[in-house]
C-alpha cells in the first residue's frame, strides 16, 4: 500500500514565514557548527534589522548576496 501526501500541506503545519530561523536561533546553530559570519554578513544583518525588512525581503537580500559573490 503506498500512502501519497499532498505536498501542498505544511509538513510542520505552519507556514514557510513562521519557519525562518530568528536571529539568535540562527547564531546558536551556526557557532555549534563552527562557522562564523564575516564582516559583509554581519554589516549585512545589521543594515536589515535597521530596515525591519520582512523575512521574505531578508531571504530575497541573503539569496541576491550570495549569487552576487559566486
């Protein structure tokens, strides 16, 4: 018996915006991993929470960063 799931419903039942990562979660699990932000990151950061972008405005400015350094 194979059992099909709708992919349209929410594994965790909540919606993409309530399953970003908050700030101190993000560090929390970044320092265990070992890693650290760099300057440009932190600045980056920063400059968003003085702007108070939305989480999909801060995704989209991650996202544009990254491709820019590639």
């Amino acid at each position: 018996m194979t059992i099909r799931r709708d992919k349209s419903k929410l594994v965790s039942g909540l919606s993409v915006e309530n399953r970003i990562l908050g700030n101190e979660t993000f560090a929390a699990i970044t320092a265990v991993e070992g890693m650290a932000l760099g300057s440009a990151s932190r600045a980056r950061l920063a400059s968003m929470r003085e702007r108070r972008l939305t989480h999909g405005e801060q995704r989209a400015e991650i996202i544009r960063a990254y491709l820019e350094s590639k």
